[in-house]
C-alpha cells in the first residue's frame, strides 16, 4: 500500500489550500474544514500504522521512492518504521487537538488555520524523508508557520519570543546544513539518501571531518531540543506562543531535535557520536536539574511547564547519549536498547502530557481566568474539579507515576543509562525530585487551600475542552498500563538502528 | 486461587474507576461499591492464605516490556510472607472502609473519599504480590500518591494541603535512594526479580561493599516509607488525613510497607559482608523506636501521640528484622496492624464525638463512650505489651530476639516499652478519666467530627463500633498464633530458612513485662494519683521537655537547610537563566543588532533576507571549500 505515506504528508497542504478557496468571514467554514482535513489525516495515519507490520517495524515499510533531483542524488524517499511511526501519528493527533481547541481563536481564522496546517506537512515530512535534502526542506518548513504563529497570534511579548525563536532554530539550521554537505560531499557516489549513507557511512575513516559533521548536527539539533545552554529560547517561545502553539512546540517540535539525533546522527556518525556522547550525557543532565530548578523558581504557570520541558528533553538526550556511548560494545547491548527505547517513549510521552498540560494552561490563560500566575490561583478544586483533576493527572504522569506513560519511559531510560554514566544517571534522578516538588507545589498553589473568591465563577472544562483533552487523558492511562506492544515496536527500530551503529 | 491471584488487586482497582466516574450514582454513593470489593477481596486473600497453610505456592510471571536485549520479566508472587499480607490487608482496609460509612457521613467530598480509599488498596495489595522491584516500587509510590491524596483530602485546609505535600516529597527522598539501589541491582544481576536477585547472591555476581550499599540503598526507601529516623518528620503531620485514613494508611498497611520491604529482600541484608546492612537496619529501629516514644510524652494530640506510636513500632520491627528475628518482625507487622488500625479507628470515634485531637479537651469519655473506651483499652494493653494481648507475644519476641543478638539494641527496645506505656496511660488518663472539659474550640475548622459538633459526647453509630469491637477481638487474642505454648504456628509458616528463633528467656521475659508495668506505674503516679504533678516535672526539666516539644528541632534544621536554602538555590537558578545566560544570548543580539544598523544604509530589505542571503552564503562557501 505505498502512498499512504504522501497522503499522510500531503494532505494537510491540500487542505490549507483547500481553505485559501475559503472566504476569510466565514469563519464556521474554514474551522470545519481545517478539523476534518486534521481528522483525515489522522485516520490516514493510523491506517498507515495498521498496515506496518509489527514483527518487523524495525525496518522501513510503505517505502516510496522516486527521483527528484537525479543529477545531484537528491530523492523523494519516504519511510516509516516504528521510531517514526508513532511520532506521525503523535503529530496528527495533537493537530486535531489544537485545530479544536482554536475554536477560540478570532482573529485571523483563515490564516491561523492555513498555518497550523502548513506546519503539519512540514513536521510530518521531517519524520517520514528518508532523504538529507527533504529532512532539510521539511525541517524549514515547519520553522515558518511558528514563525508567524508565535509572532501573530502569541502574549504580549510575542514578537521578540518569534524573533528569538526563529534566529536561534535558523542559526541551528545552518550548521545542520553545513554538515549535511559534508556528508554529501564525502559520499561515493554524491547521495542525499539517508539510507544509503547509512549503508556507506561516507566519514567513517575521516573521523576530524565525522566530528565537524557531528558539530553542525549538534548545533541544529541541539538547538531545537533544546540542549542546554541552548534553551533560553524555550521558554519565551513556549509561554508566548498561542496555547496551540505551545502544544505543537512542546509536543512535536522539540521532538525534531531528539529525533534528528536518533535518526541521522546515531547510525551515520556513530564514532564522533560516541567521542562526544559523554558532553552530551552531561549538558542533558544538567538540563535536567537545572531545568527543574529553574522549574521551581517560576510563577507562571507555562513558563513552569516550558521549564520541566527542559527538564523532560534532559532525560531523552540522557538515553540517546547512552546510546550512543554504548552503540559499539556488545556487552551494552542491553543498556543502549533500553535507553534508546526509553528515550523514544519519552519523546512520545512528553508530546501526550506536555501538550495536555500546555491546553489545561491554555483553558485558565484563555478562557475565564485570563491569568497563568500560580500565585493568583488557590482552592480550584472545589470549584473546577474536572479541570483540576485532568491537570492532576498529567502532572502525575509528568512526574513519572508508575501506571502512566511517563514512567515506563523514564524507567527504562534510567534502566539503560545506569549501565553507562552511573554517576550522571543518579544527578538526573534529583531531577525527578525536583520534578515532584515543582508539579506538588503547583498543584497546592492551584488546587489546594481556600478558594480564592476571585474564581467563584470560574467556569469547569467545556465539552469541547473535555473532548480535547480525553484523548490524551487515555493514551498516558493505556500507555502507563499496557506499554508492551508500543515498546515492542519502538524497540525493533531502535535495535535496528543500534545494530547500524555496530 | 492462587493462580489467579492478580484479580484481588484488580477488585479495588475497579471500584475505584467506578466510583471516579458515577460516585454519587451509585448505590451507597459509592461506598458500597468499594465496601463490596475490598471484601471480596479479603476473602481472597483468607482463600490465599488458607491455600498457602496448606503448602501452595505461586509465582505468576509476565513479560513487562521487551525492551534492550533482555525483557523484563515482572510477576506476582504467592508465599506465606505474600499471603499474610494480604489476608492482613484485606480484612483491616475492610473494616476501616465500613467504619468510614460512619465517619465521613455528611462529609461533601464523600464519594471521592472512597474512591481513593479503593486507589490506595488496589495498590497496597499489587505491591504486597510484586515478585520484582518494578512492581515494589510502582505500587509503592501508588501508595504514596493515595497517602497524599487522603492526606490532604480536606484540601482547603492550609495545614492539609501542607502536611500532604510534605508527605510526598519526604517519602520521595527516600525512593530516590531506593530506585538507586534498584538500578545498582539490576546492573549486576540483568533482572529486577528477587529470585534472579538472590540467585545472583549464591553465584557471587552480588556481594561484597556494592551489595551493602545497594541493600541500604533500597533501605532508604524503605526509611521513608516507614517514616524511620532520619525521614519520620512526614508522618506526625500526616495526623491532618481523615482518621480512617490514619488508620488504615499511616499505621496498618502503608506504613508497614517499608518492613515488607526489608522482609521481602531479606537475603540482601542478611548476606552483606558481616551482616553490615542487616546491623543498620536495626539501629534505625531501634532508634526510632526510642526516640518517637519520647516524642510522644509530649504531645497533646490523640492522633499526633498515635503517630509517634506508629513510628516506634515501625522501629521495632526493623529492629526485629535486624537483630535476625525474622519471623518476630514480621509477626509484630501483623499484630500491630490489628491493635493500631483499632486505636485510631477508636480515636476517631472519639474525635467524631468531641470534635477536637487536643486530649486536654477531652476527660470522662469513658462513661460517655463505653464501647470506644473498652476497645481502646484493649488495643492499648495490646500495644504496651501486656499478657496475653497481641503485641505482648509479637514485641517479647522482638526483644528476646535483640536480647539474644545485641544487648544495646535490647536496652533501647525496653526503654521504649517502658515509654510506650508511659505515653498511653498518659493518654488514657487525660482522655476517659476525670470529667469532660468542653471539646472543639468554637469556631475551630470544619473536618473531622464537623457533622456532630454540636451534640457532647455520646457513642457512635453501630456502623463504626462493630469494627471496633470485631478489631478488639483480634487485639485480644491474635497473639496466640505466635504463642510457644500453641506450637507458634505464625512461626512456623512465616520463618526465613536459617535463622532459627532463639530459645525463651525466662529473665529476659520478665523484664520486657516488667519495663511495661513500669511505664503504666509512672503514668498512674503522674497522671492519675498525680503524686508529682506533670506541671511540675514540665517545670523542672524545662530544657528537656522543650527538646521534645520542638521535636529535637529536625523540622527547624530541615526546614533551614533544605527549604529555606533550596529556596535560595532556586532563586539563584532562576536569576542566573534571566540574567546570565538568556542574557549572553540577547547581548549577542544586540550586539549582531548593532551591525546590522551600520550596514542597513547600504542595504535595503527585510531581515529575512538577510538571513536567506547569510544561508546561501554559508553554502556557496562550503561548496568552494569541500568540492575544489
């Protein structure tokens, strides 16, 4: 069934040009057709995953591949294995989610919804293109519509946060550039294909220019991870950007990072890699007790969950580096499987709960309360316990609750990287500390003590807003509960990347 | 039904789910849906327990993930210790869930009360069946979460609230350390299964200084949990739960984890270089259950004096573990459960009368309340270790066993049975004795009780003092199954192949009676013949009782060095990401804003294409470079 996978990424382009026929005042029209162009597409990618066949997910399936540019090795190669697969159908989720939530949105519908779904194409592509050239185009085309979403629609200090974003993902995209020339260059014969330079691996006996290599992908994935001390876009970008806006930038966008290093960095440079895995293992864990500390200090209830973003991503790179330090001795086989396939399931689970945290922000920020200032709130559940108990929930399975997504990813990542870097395994393991004692003191500030009677009329989740968020309430319960056959999947691709490594 | 034992867990688990959705739709609004699981399964875990007596054994094993080159295989296991756990639970959280149709009555959160009582008991019977440190340590923060939820179930109350997040991040220290251990372990023996774990033991993959460290290491989980010495200050501020929940959570079962724990992993201990672990383990007991008695002369408040009740206990039976009384630790879990869950669940009958814990309040209860007063008292001779209540045959067994192994650990076990007799005869004494001093100060905040401020003391409804009088029963004559006179059937079945109890001591046995009869004298003498005042002996050893009263001052040296300075840390964090590296970040802005001013005459455009021209620059570069 090839095509599903064109279909999976081109539709939400057709739609937004769909909706550029649409005219601007009818707003009902353009929201409708944006959410059923979402939905499609979500359909198509969960019947993309039906047809994948699970015993063998570690290999590329649905493959198409046709010549784009024959004369300089450039092809429109798609792919889907389970690294991928689940990240796409992550992506389409959370798109639908935000496509109904934005319900609310007044203000340029037409343009807002044309971006959100132009930005859908382009995160799609990135996770699919089995081609350096298409990864690069896609990886700029998602830059843009955030560009203009944070700079449009975002807070009040929304266009130095759009500016800030931009320069920084630009900057990291350059050096991405430069080292994918590199690799082009070194390459006989000159290939874009991501396959086969994995196959060739055109720098494995030049290792001073694999490290150049590795530094212009460090820098560009670095970035949008982001690494610290790479973050201080985060937080302003986060907490700016529309509520829709920080759901995808949370939940797909800094995926792109993690998932660049997994997917390109870690079976074609797996030497320089591994030199600098242990900086790499460093600069995440410091993100991730830094993050968390820094996590504390917040009062705004965004900026907080930005923070614990930084934290969360630490823990991804942590298992990656791990990886990565591991990828050549077969008696850390074991370690780097577990850690890679924690790390994968920490992107997918950071993208669930994040993004519902991020829409439980966005209902007290949009909505009624027209603030994201902890210390404003207090004694919500009384008032709002449906709202409280689905924002409870997430944060539990942000801190890592055992039965809930987060924690089997953070398991097997502490599981895995224990047997590489002890030492910084236990510093990430304060962070999970520091992870508890900001989520409870949010929840107290929020939820607990006397209401405050400012918020004696706040309005519980609308129906709309429960449906947005039951989704996501669902897969971090099942996933917590039941995480074999997602694990098993993820773990096939990793254990075929890793097998590329050795 | 030992191989379908994983559906006792799912019963609560059910309830629970149902009451969350439907709760006031329910029969009972819910209460009877958790009343109905959690009884079936107890006579689940009865069925268990009787199967197991009879020789069957179980241990259920599932692929968890398979992640890595090796799955990770998790299961449930069925053994004698697994088996008395959960019969154990079963029944107490039974009794203390219908007590609490009573208690909670009239309360406005009443069906998400019981909603996570069945929460809590899903996961306090998962984690007794756990065969592996994965599902130890999932059902154990499960627990913690329910500890917190019910601790600050009455949420807008301030002292509530904080009392609930000091609960967890406490106890989470202490699992901190724990997942440490779990890692250190598995990074040895490739497996989280204790029966993997312990074999390693025996082909010297685990051992020497690393297995010490990973034991203590899981121990400080185990710390935590159990609220031993250094990490107790959680648990006197836990008092701010519901008191079924005090009762049911904070002294029978998840308290009681942390000594689980240790049993569950005893070969770790017990085969460190010399004991090295085993021999911690019993100086924290012993310790704390020293030092939580003499914190308890002091307190004022029925519940906090049960808490610090609680804590000594714990360490008794850590001491136990320790001093190689494997069976009698585990013995005194099991008889300390029944009498403790009755203490509590009576204060609360008493609470729920008088609408306050301040025991100087209360006075004449005995007359008001008789069958409160009767069961109290009989759970009081039980935990003092008076013959033949329970504890008497579960704590003598304790110190013969410390008796037989270290004579100062003996020493701070007897001086704490002196205590514990001393600090309930106090409590007895200011409670039923005397006359009745006025209860609630009005205007007090709503909570425990709320419902009946109004009327004075009087009995509670039968929903609450038939488990009171069944749990009684129990306190009266548990003890007998660990009796020497029965055969100690208790011993028998739950024993640790090896270690053999010691021998009775006539000597050693009158003097652990004797210390206790000494404490109840010292109460009579002051609290009742009142033959040197209190207020005088309060006066007298001012520095002392001001020691105890501050609680040797831990909260205040925590509170400085850990929340004042985290604070400051905090802070500092948050300044150094603003101004120091976000502000790097923007001066290099500035700076490349700077620049571009000077060009902008020279050009015309956007700073798009600026940067478009700045990216095809780079690549026209590169090309020249790497192709020519």
């Amino acid at each position: 069934m090839t095509g599903v996978l064109s279909l999976v990424l081109w539709l939400p382009a057709a739609g937004a040009l769909v909706l550029l026929a649409v005219p601007r005042e009818r707003v009902a029209a353009l929201r409708v057709t944006a959410l059923a162009v979402a939905l499609l597409d979500l359909a198509a990618a969960v019947a993309a995953g039906a047809w994948i066949d699970p015993a063998r997910a570690g290999t590329l399936q649905l493959v198409e591949r046709v010549p784009w540019i024959p004369s300089i090795g450039i092809s429109y190669h798609l792919g889907a294995d389970g690294l991928s697969l689940p990240l796409v159908v992550l992506t389409a989720l959370l798109v639908v989610l935000c496509v109904a939530y934005s319900w609310r949105v007044e203000t340029r519908v037409k343009d807002y919804m044309i971006l959100l779904l132009l930005l859908h194409t382009g995160l799609i592509g990135v996770f699919l293109a089995q081609d350096l050239f298409l990864f690069y185009v896609f990886w700029e085309v998602s830059l843009v519509p955030m560009y203009f979403l944070i700079g449009i629609w975002g807070g009040p200090r929304r266009g130095y946060a759009a500016m800030k974003f931009f320069l920084y993902t630009l900057a990291g995209s350059l050096a991405m550039l430069l080292a994918i020339l590199v690799v082009y260059l070194h390459a006989t014969p000159r290939t874009f294909d991501l396959v086969e330079l994995v196959a060739r691996r055109p720098l494995a006996q030049n290792l001073p220019l694999a490290v150049l290599a590795f530094w212009g992908f460090f820098l560009g994935f670095g970035v949008k991870v982001p690494l610290f001390p790479f973050h201080t876009w985060l937080p302003d970008a986060y907490a700016e950007a529309p509520t829709a806006g920080s759901v995808l930038l949370a939940g797909v966008l800094s995926k792109l990072g993690a998932y660049g290093f997994i997917r390109i960095v870690l079976p074609l440079l797996p030497d320089a890699f591994r030199q600098f895995a242990g900086l790499t293992a460093v600069l995440a864990v410091i993100g991730a007790v830094y993050g968390g500390f820094v996590a504390l200090a917040q009062t705004d209830f965004k900026r907080m969950i930005a923070y614990s973003s930084v934290g969360h991503l630490g823990y991804v790179m942590l298992g990656v580096a791990a990886a990565a330090a591991a990828g050549g001795g077969a008696a850390l086989g074991d370690a780097a499987g577990k850690a890679l396939t924690g790390a994968t399931l920490q992107m997918l689970a950071h993208g669930i709960i994040t993004g519902a945290l991020f829409l439980v922000a966005g209902v007290l920020a949009d909505g009624q309360a027209r603030t994201g200032n902890l210390t404003e709130f207090g004694g919500l559940w009384a008032r709002v316990p449906v709202l409280s108990g689905v924002a409870v929930l997430a944060m539990l399975a942000s801190l890592g609750l055992p039965g809930l997504m987060g924690f089997v990813a953070e398991f097997l990542i502490f599981l895995g990287a224990y047997q590489v870097f002890p030492a910084l395994t236990v510093l990430a393991l304060v962070g999970v500390v520091l992870t508890v004692a900001y989520f409870l003191w949010a929840i107290y500030r929020l939820f607990f003590g006397p209401l405050n009677a400012r918020w004696a009329a706040l309005p519980d989740l609308d129906g709309r807003e429960r449906w947005v968020l039951a989704p996501l309430c669902g897969v971090m319960v099942v996933v917590g509960m039941y995480p074999g056959p997602l694990v098993a999947m993820i773990n096939a691709a990793v254990t075929n990347i890793l097998g590329l490594v050795r | 039904m030992t191989s379908v034992v994983w559906i006792i867990p799912l019963l609560p688990l059910a309830a629970f789910a149902a009451v969350t959705f439907w709760g006031a739709r329910l029969p009972g609004r819910g209460a009877y849906v958790s009343i109905a699981a959690i009884v079936l399964a107890a006579i689940g875990g009865l069925a268990v327990l009787a199967q197991v007596t009879g020789g069957a054994r179980a241990d259920l094993t599932y692929t968890w993930v398979a992640a890595g080159g090796r799955p990770i295989v998790v299961g449930f296991i069925v053994d004698p210790l697994s088996a008395v756990m959960l019969a154990m639970v079963g029944c107490v959280a039974s009794l203390i869930t219908i007590y609490s149709v009573g208690y909670m009555a009239g309360d406005p959160h009443y069906p998400r009360f019981f909603a996570y009582l069945s929460l809590f008991q899903f996961s306090m019977l998962f984690l007794v069946l756990a065969d592996n440190l994965l599902f130890i340590y999932a059902g154990w923060e499960l627990v913690g979460l329910c500890s917190y939820l019910l601790i600050g179930f009455w949420f807008d109350r301030p002292a509530a609230a904080r009392a609930a997040l000091k609960a967890f991040i406490v106890t989470r220290v202490g699992d901190f350390s724990m997942m440490i251990g779990i890692l250190m372990l598995y990074l040895r023996t490739g497996s989280l299964r204790f029966d993997d774990v312990f074999h390693a033991l025996g082909t010297g993959a685990l051992g020497g200084t690393f297995l010490t460290v990973a034991a203590l290491l899981v121990f400080g989980g185990a710390v935590g949990k159990s609220a031993q010495v250094p990490l107790h200050v959680w648990l006197p501020d836990a008092m701010e739960g519901p008191t079924p929940v005090s009762a049911l959570i904070h002294a029978a079962t998840m308290v009681a984890a942390g000594v689980y724990l240790v049993a569950r992993a005893y070969p770790l201990f017990l085969l460190s270089p010399d004991h090295e672990a085993l021999t911690i383990v019993a100086w924290v007991g012993g310790i704390t259950a020293l030092l939580a008695a003499t914190l308890a002369i002091v307190e004022d408040d029925l519940k906090r004096v049960l808490a610090y009740s609680t804590m000594s206990q714990l360490g008794y039976m850590m001491l136990g573990l320790g001093v190689l009384g494997y069976s009698a630790g585990m013995f005194h879990l099991l008889t300390h459960a029944v009498f403790k869950a009755l203490l509590f669940l009576a204060a609360g009958s008493i609470i729920h009368a008088v609408a306050t814990n301040d025991m100087k309040r209360m006075g004449g209860l005995a007359r008001a309340m008789p069958i409160t007063f009767w069961t109290f008292v009989a759970a009081t001779l039980a935990l003092t270790g008076i013959p033949p209540f329970a504890g008497f045959f579960s704590k003598d067994a304790i110190l013969l066993a410390a008796y037989a192994h270290d004579r100062v650990l003996w020493v701070l076990g007897l001086a704490g049975a002196f205590l514990t007799s001393l600090y309930m005869g106090r409590l007895c004494w200011y409670a039923f004795a005397g006359d009745f001093r006025g209860g609630a100060v009005p205007g007090a905040a709503h909570g425990d009780g709320a419902a009946h401020r109004a009327a004075g003391p009087h009995e509670s409804p039968a929903v609450m003092t038939v488990p009171l009088v069944i749990l009684a029963v129990l306190a009266v004559g548990l003890g007998w199954i660990g009796a020497a006179a029965f055969g100690d059937p208790f011993g028998r079945l739950i024993r640790f192949a090896g270690l053999e109890a010691p021998a009775g001591n006539g000597g050693a046995l009158a003097l652990s009676v004797a210390a206790a009869a000494a404490g109840w004298a010292a109460a009579g003498a002051l609290y009742r013949w009142r033959i040197v005042a209190p207020e005088t002996l309060r006066r007298d050893l001012g520095a002392l009782y001001t020691l105890l009263v501050r609680k040797y001052y831990v909260d205040d040296v925590y509170d400085w060095v850990f929340v004042r300075a985290g604070a400051g840390a905090v802070w500092i964090a948050g300044a150094i990401d603003r101004y120091v590296i976000d502000g790097l970040v923007n001066a290099a802005g500035w700076l490349a804003a700077r620049l571009g001013l000077g060009l902008r005459y020279a050009q015309s455009g956007r700073e798009e294409t600026y940067l478009l021209l700045a990216a095809l620059g780079v690549v026209v570069i590169v090309l020249a470079r790497l192709a020519w």
